[in-house]
C-alpha cells in the first residue's frame, strides 16, 4: 500500500514516472517528477483498536493527554503520545538537567525561540574557583536506547567560535 511505496519510492527511482492527475481540477505533468531526495519518508499505519470504529467511551479525551495513567486516557491520546514520540526520534539530544543539584527547569521549553549564545544568560552556573568536583545532570532524548554517554568540558574562551549553544 501507500506507507510501502512511501518508504521505498526513492529506491527504485525507475518505477517512479510522471503522472497527469486529473482529481481535484488536476495539474501538470511537470509537478510529478522526482528525485531520488524527494520521496525519502517514514510513514506509519496507526491502526486505533481492532474495531474500525471503537465506541467513544474508549477515545479518550483531551484531560492530561501526555499521561496514560489518566482518566481521560484512550486511543486518540494514546495515538498523540506516539507521534509526538515519533517527531521526538528525528533528532537526538541532550539536556543538562542540574549542576550540583542546582536543578535548570527550563533547558528545552517547547515551541520557545532561541538567539544564538543565548545560553550564555540562561545557561551559567557558578562554580567555585576551589571546587574538586561539579556533579553535573543530564537526560538525552529521541532516542530508543543510549548505549553510553560522555560529557566533555571546556571553558567557554577555550572554544568560542568552534562551539555554540542556544
């Protein structure tokens, strides 16, 4: 079906041809050819419920949609849990979470704008000159498994220019 060919279409770049829509008022021939770029997808067939058509009762509804352990838990927010998971996969990340369990609540703040080197105002922590360590807290996420993780450290003169941060 479609999430097959959707997967696979940039593979077989010659079973890929032209068409001449002629649905919804058509349009030309020239806007159906592709490269193999073009058809690159990851598509995904999220069946609901075993009935084509569950009883509303097992929907769910908007109530605390993100947790499942909610009454308003079901297969439409179920399914929003999964595709946010699913966007969430397309970039990996990581996010400093607490320095000396000084805990930072607003390393990633969804649909928020940052300007470049913005962290240098949202981000720094003072450390003492003297400290012996600094125990320092992360999370990495759009992953499904993490096999290891590293820190690395700098100071920011060290490597201005090479690294940035938002």
């Amino acid at each position: 079906g479609m999430e097959d060919w959707a997967y696979a279409g940039s593979w077989t770049p010659d079973k890929v041809t032209p068409c001449e829509p002629r649905q919804f008022g058509g349009y030309p021939k020239e806007k159906t050819k592709y490269n193999n770029s073009t058809l690159r997808v990851f598509n995904m067939l999220i069946e609901t419920s075993n009935k084509k058509e569950p009883k509303a009762k097992y929907l769910g509804s908007s109530l605390d949609v993100l947790n499942r352990d909610t009454t308003g838990n079901g297969h439409v927010s179920r399914n929003i849990r999964l595709a946010l998971l699913a966007a969430e996969m397309v970039e990996p990340y990581v996010s400093i979470v607490a320095v000396n369990k000084l805990a930072l609540t607003d390393d990633i703040v969804p649909l928020v704008q940052r300007a470049p080197k913005s962290c240098m105002d949202t981000k720094a922590v003072m450390v003492a000159k003297n400290a012996k360590e600094v125990d320092i807290e992360w999370t990495v996420g759009g992953s499904m498994t993490v096999d290891e993780t590293k820190l690395w450290y700098a100071k920011w003169d060290e490597v201005a220019g090479a690294v940035d941060c938002w």
